[in-house]
C-alpha cells in the first residue's frame, strides 16, 4: 500500500540546505515537506567542522533561524599559514574587513531543527528516498520507504535534492552522467580531544613531515587534522603516535595535548554535478557539488545556492514565471566554480603530494612566501575565505 503525500515543494535531505530552504519558503508562505533517512537524533549529532562565513551567519538571522552563532560560535578575524618552521597571519579584519565564525555544524542543525519544529514544518524523519519520477513533468514525485517498509509518494510541484553526495535526486536527474572531478592522493585523519585551545586561530601548516590543520571546537575541546593516505585505519595509531605526529607537522607551536576521544578518517575530492536543475528539480549543496574542506567552503557553499534556489522558486510558485528558475544553474555555478578553484588553491599549496620532487618542495615554499609577503596576495586569500557576497534575500 502507497500512501500518496501532496506539497508545493519536497525537499530530499535534513541538512542544512534542505532545512534553510523549508524555513525560506515557510516564511514566504511555500508549503514543502523535508525527508531525510535518519532519524532526527542522527542528524542532530552530525559532528563536521563548521566555519561560517559572515553573510551566512547573516542568512541564518535574516531567515528567521534562532541561531547561537554569535553567542556559542568563536569569532575568528584571521588564520596563520605555517610554513619554514614560521607562522604568518592573514588578517581577514584588516584586509576585507570580516571574520568568520567556528560554528560546527551540528549546532547550525540544531538550530534549524528547534527554529522550524516548533513551527509546524512537516519534517519527516527516517524516510528514505528511492526514486524521483516524472523529473520532466509538471508534477514531480519522490518515491520513499519509510522505518516500517510502507512507500510514501510524494507529489510536488518541485523536488529539491539536498541529500548530499549520494544524491537520489542527482542521480533521477543526469543517470550515470554524474559531474565532474577531481580525486586527490591523500585524506585527512582528523581528532577530538579534551585539551584547552593550542592557539587563538587556525593553523594551516605545510611542513616536510605534511600537511596539518590545529583548529578549536571549544575551551575545552580542541579538533585537529593531519594529511595521510586515503585507507589508513583509524586505529592505526597510539595515542602517543598521533600526537607525535601533529606535533611533528606544526613546528614552532607547542600542542597542548589531551586525551583523544574520537578519530576519523575524511576522504574528500573536488566535484561538480554536470546538472543543477532539471525541468522542475533542482540540487543544492553536497547533492550539486563537493570541495575539500581546506578553504571552508562547503557549508557556506550550500547556503549560497539554497539563497538563489529560494529567490528562483518564489518567483515560479507565487507569479508562476519559471525563468528564473531556468537561470538557476547558471547563477550557481558563477561562485560554485570560484570556490573549487580556491578550495583547490588551498589544498594544493598547503599538501604534499606522494611523490613530490624537491624542484615543486621549494616551488611551493615560493607560492607560501609570495601570498603572505603580499598585501594582494594576503587579500586574495582573505576574501575568498571570508566569502563573496550572498544575494539578498527577497
């Protein structure tokens, strides 16, 4: 038995463009139904990275999002780059004039979810998709299974895919002919420990032992990374190795060290989806695209596109133009592709590839010195960091 579900919008995925979407069409009077596998307590406890950019932090309030951001979040006006055993600041106030805030986005979830709840939003947790139908029809469907087996159809007069790199959606929409990509030879092994902050901002470190990234989650809680090879087994490793390991990758700072309660391994890769939109289906975030985290683009990349989404779809369900909705790739792609280039600047300058001549070693230094010994070089990175300007909400 089918149990047949009608709405203006459905929404395949619970993240955070899936939820910002719902809370932007809720507030311009848009019906949708969001549907996500998991179940709320799963996706509440998501545990990424999160550096929010100023106009997402913006976004969130303008919508209408009861974030913490600004009270829980670390402000951060500036990173250090630590190459040749020294640190060097980009100072993102003096030279753009923002900042960016350490906001994991768990909490971004959290704030969704206790923002559109209460409101009434038909959220329906532990749905899975299997399928969307008709995509080129006036009347798309998603076709789901819920936790006790039944399918759920539901009929909308647009399907949104923001159920991540997986995407059913994506794959309705393009069938084998996914995006395109770029694999890169390492990962990250990344850490949560119990240790106060080992420096005021993030560090990104290119050093001959590798790359490493010393981040802060809170006073008392503290996430790092180390670059390492792609299939290396989280348990691989002591306690004593690991820290040796960060240590040995950051010179000239001395961690301070804790007890290591969770360890990972996050595999990445630069990728765009070879169609955003389809007829009267449309992707946004981790569904459309996919960029290494080492330019912290990932969760404000999703936000942008949920931001023209909105705008295109209020124009199509309230004056029934779809052109706008028609120029919605387009639009995208425009910052899309300025953050993969810059995601992949980041990660290429900061990383050593297996293999490395000694030739592209100092060729590297060069780069390092030749950003941070230039105030447009230094604005450059601050700018593309710190984030483009979103577009107003309507």
């Amino acid at each position: 038995m089918t149990t047949t579900v009608r709405t203006r919008v459905a929404i395949v995925g619970a993240g955070p463009a899936g939820l910002l979407l719902a809370q932007l069409l809720r507030n311009a009077g848009i019906e949708s139904v969001v549907i996500d596998s998991r179940s709320r307590e799963d996706i509440e406890q998501t545990i990424r990275a999160g550096i929010l950019e100023e106009g997402t932090v913006q976004a969130l309030l303008a919508a209408g999002v009861d974030t913490h951001a600004h009270q829980v979040g670390m402000r951060h006006d500036g990173i250090e780059l630590r190459f040749d055993g020294a640190g060097h600041r980009i100072d993102f106030a003096d030279l753009v004039g923002r900042g960016v805030w350490l906001y994991p986005q768990h909490l971004v979830l959290q704030d969704l979810l206790g923002t559109l709840l209460p409101a009434g939003q038909d959220i329906r947790f532990e749905l899975t998709a299997q399928r969307v139908e008709d995509v080129d029809g006036e009347q798309p469907r998603v076709v789901a299974v819920n936790a006790e087996g039944t399918e759920v159809e539901i009929v909308a007069e647009v399907v949104v895919g923001a159920d991540g790199s997986h995407s059913i959606v994506r794959k309705a929409m393009s069938g084998s002919r996914a995006g395109l990509y770029r694999e890169y030879p390492f990962a990250w092994f990344g850490i949560l420990c119990e240790a106060p902050p080992s420096a005021d901002e993030l560090i990104y470190s290119n050093s001959p032992n590798g790359f490493a990234l010393i981040s802060q989650r809170s006073d008392t809680v503290q996430r790092m990374y180390f670059q390492c090879d792609p299939d290396v087994d989280p348990d691989a490793y002591t306690q004593e190795q690991l820290w040796e390991i960060l240590q040995s990758r950051v010179p000239g700072t001395t961690l301070k060290e804790g007890p290591i309660f969770q360890r990972d391994v996050l595999q990445f890769r630069s990728f765009v989806a070879r169609e955003l939109r389809r007829g009267r289906v449309a992707l946004v975030g981790d569904a459309a695209h996919t960029v290494p985290p080492t330019g912290a683009k990932g969760m404000n990349l999703a936000i942008a596109d949920v931001l023209l989404l909105n705008d295109a779809l209020r124009v199509l369900l309230l004056e029934d133009d779809i052109r706008p909705l028609e120029g919605y790739e387009q639009a995208a792609l425009h910052r899309i592709w300025k953050a993969q280039n810059f995601s992949w600047w980041m990660t290429s300058m900061l990383h050593q590839v297996p293999g490395t001549s000694e030739f592209d070693a100092m060729r590297q230094l060069g780069e390092l010195r030749s950003v941070t010994e230039s105030r447009a070089g230094r604005t450059y990175l601050a700018e593309a960091y710190t984030g483009w300007p979103h577009p107003p909400l309507v």
